[in-house]
C-alpha cells in the first residue's frame, strides 16, 4: 500500500470529524481578467458573457442550487460589479414588468435573487486560483466547501457538483472532478495520476489520487484525465494553500495546494457523469451557445430547423 493510498482509506482522523458533514457552502472564483475573450472582456466579466440568454456565472450559480447549496461566496475583482448587480434584487425592474403585465418576467428576475444567499469578497491582486480560494477562507470556516469554476459550464440533469458531494459526505474525504482530455491538450489542464479504486455505490468512476500536475507538457502528463473545474474540499485544503507557493505561470496554484491535500489527507478523483464546456475560451463558448440552444425549449426545434438550411 503506499503513502497516499494509506492517508485515503484510512481517511486521516482530523477529516473522520467532517465525514457526515454537510456541504453548505461553495466559493466561485470570478476574480480573473478573462484575457482568453477579448475584446469582449475589455470592460465586462467574462462571468457576465452570455450563453444563449443567461450569463454564464448563473449556469454555475444554478449548479449551485440544484446541488444543495445554501450559500455562495463569490470571489471577484475590479471591474466586476455587474456580477454582484446580476444577483441582487431589483424592484425597480420587477415592478416596471409587473406594471406591463409581464409577471413571469418579473418571477424571472426576483427568482435570480432568492436562490440563495450571496457573499462577496476581492482579491486584491491576481495571485493565481489557489489564492483566490485562500481569500475566501473566512467567510467558509470551518467546515467542507463546493469549489465551481464559472467559465466551465456543466448543464445537464445530474449536477457534477452534486456526484461530488455524494462521495464527500460518504467518505468524509475531498473528491474532484475529472474527464478524459485529449493528449496533446494536457497542457491546458490539472492532470491527475490516480488510482482505480472502485467502492460502492460509486463503482469505477472513483480514483486514489496519487499524485496531481498543473498544466503539463503531453510528455509529462502521468494521464490524460483532467481537472474539469469542480472540487468538494475539507477546509483542511487553506492550511495547504497556505504552504503553497507559487507554481506554473508563478501563480498559487490550486492544483499544487491539492497535491499536499493528496499526500496527507487523501483526494479522490471523480469521473463525472456529465459533458462540460470551456466557455472561457471561444471555441468552446460557441459549442456551449450552439448545443444549450439547441435545447431550449422556446426555440430549440427552430434553432435546429434554421442550422439544417445552413451549407456547410
Ligand atoms: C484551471 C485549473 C486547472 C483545471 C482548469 C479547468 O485552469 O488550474 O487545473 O484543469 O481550470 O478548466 P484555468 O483554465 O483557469 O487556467
């Protein structure tokens, strides 16, 4: 048995204490200048682009809800105040649309800001992920915590928030998760070196980490399985960031801070059940704004209809 696979099963006693623990909280990282999307990026979060007809940190934020999450801390930055506007009440809107008879507009709009309860925080400077997680330290406490990274979207009927929660509040030990990326897009990635370790109700999907890479060359990459921009952490994760220093682009590096997570507490990796999007890179944006169309039930069938006359 190695070292890492002994601190999993035997689940490290400090983290016996959370096992049952129930996952409340999740912090969403918004602080980054989105350089991958400008210009449209110039003078609005990337967070706050739009796919089809929601902005992209709400897909997230739904995730949130559908997940069991009561409280969402938000980690922002200059320039991203539309953020906090998006998801605050607005009364003069709601009884504008009211007034017009538009009242599932208006239950529309006031149901964005009751979905649940919002915390802000900056980071003053950009210091790279992990330090944005850091910063949020406080307001989390004690207890575990959902990690959602707003540019990755992930629709679909079974949230990959929530599959991470169910390993977490069954093991009691942080759980992350993982897809298949192509080999030569390892670099653009956490790469995860793990282990089969398949216990139910789970089955396959599970794996030991052994050991995790931020953003390898595809000849360093232990796999090709990556990081997909869902994490469920036990708040033991800050004292590690805090011994993290700085690693690939001289950012703190969440990815780092798990590999200490890893050695002394354990990590499971996770494959979800589920497809994601980079909606922080174009390409991706496009695939997410063409197939999330595709299913809206308003304009899905005239969405397909008008694709099917383009000549391709
Ligand atoms: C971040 C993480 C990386 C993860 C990726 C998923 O990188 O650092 O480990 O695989 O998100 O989208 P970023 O895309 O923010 O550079």
């Amino acid at each position: 048995m190695t070292k890492i696979s002994s601190a999993v099963s035997n689940a490290a006693p400090a983290d016996r204490v959370n096992t049952h623990q129930k996952v409340r909280k999740a912090v969403l990282p918004a602080a980054g200048l989105g350089t991958r999307f400008l210009p449209a990026t110039k003078a609005q979060p990337k967070e706050m682009l739009a796919v089809v007809d929601k902005p992209q940190i709400q897909y997230v934020a739904e995730e949130c809800v559908a997940s069991g999450i009561e409280h969402i801390i938000i980690v922002t930055g200059k320039g991203k105040n539309s953020i906090e506007d998006h998801f605050d009440s607005a009364p003069a809107l709601e009884r504008f649309l009211e007034e017009k008879g538009k009242k599932d507009q208006a239950e529309m709009v006031r149901k964005i800001s009751n979905m649940l309860q919002f915390s802000y925080t900056r980071q003053k400077e950009p210091l790279g992920l992990g330090h944005a997680v850091l910063v949020a330290r406080d307001l989390v406490g004690d207890e575990p915590f959902a990690v959602l990274l707003g540019d990755v979207l992930i629709p679909g009927p079974n949230p990959a928030t929530k599959q991470l929660i169910n390993v977490y509040e069954s093991t009691g030990v942080g759980a992350i998760a993982v897809e298949e990326v192509p080999r030569d897009k390892t670099h653009l990635y956490g790469i995860v070196d793990g282990e089969p370790a398949p216990q139910a109700p789970f089955g396959e999907r599970l794996l030991r980490i052994r050991d995790l890479v931020e953003k390898p060359k595809p000849e360093n990459a232990p796999s090709n399985l990556g990081i997909t921009g869902r994490y469920v952490l036990p708040p033991a994760v800050f004292d590690c960031l805090a011994r993290t220093k700085p690693g690939a682009g001289n950012e703190i590096q969440l990815t780092d801070a798990l590999r200490i997570l890893a050695r002394e507490h354990g990590l499971w990796a996770y494959i979800y059940d589920g497809v994601s999007y980079d909606a922080g890179d174009k390409l991706g944006f496009l695939k997410a704004t063409v197939e999330l169309a595709l299913q809206n039930p308003e304009f899905g069938a005239a969405f397909r209809s008008y694709l099917k006359t383009l000549k391709l």
